[in-house]
C-alpha cells in the first residue's frame, strides 16, 4: 500500500507512541492493538476484533488476505481545521 508523506509521519508517530518495549496487555495492548492503531492511522477500515474470535495470527492472516482483495477501504480523513476556517 503506498501512502503519502502525511500519512506517514501520522503512523510513525502512534508507532512510536506505542513504544513496543514497555508493557504488553492481551487485548488491549498486543500486537494485535498495534496492527490497528497504525491501519486506523491510516484510515484504513480495520478488521474488528474480539476476545472469541481472532488469534493474533489469524488476524494478520485476515488482514493479509483484505489487501490482497484491496478490501482495506479508506476511509476520509477530517480535517479537525477544516471548521475552524
């Protein structure tokens, strides 16, 4: 998937925000969480997912097959400025 610079920087920085190397919390904060915070960054329409029924490699199993279909649908971006003008 090819993004612009904007987008970019916007999931390096919830990356980063992450810092992977302090805590890990099933559910909440696992590579899993990762994986949809930086899609969500994006935004990209990410797979929901639930205590029941995503392991974490299935769900990237998932999310591999979506964009193979380019089912990751963008979503608009606001502009929280936009109304300001």
């Amino acid at each position: 998937m090819r993004v612009d610079e904007a987008a970019y920087r916007r999931s390096l920085q919830v990356a980063r925000e992450w810092d992977c190397r302090r805590e890990y919390s099933l559910l909440s904060r696992d590579c899993v969480e990762f994986l949809r915070a930086v899609g969500e960054s994006l935004g990209l329409d990410m797979p929901a997912r639930s205590v029941t029924r995503w392991t974490p490699r299935a769900y990237v199993h998932v999310l591999l097959a979506m964009a193979d279909e380019d089912a990751l649908a963008r979503r608009p971006r606001m502009d929280p400025l936009a109304d300001s003008q």
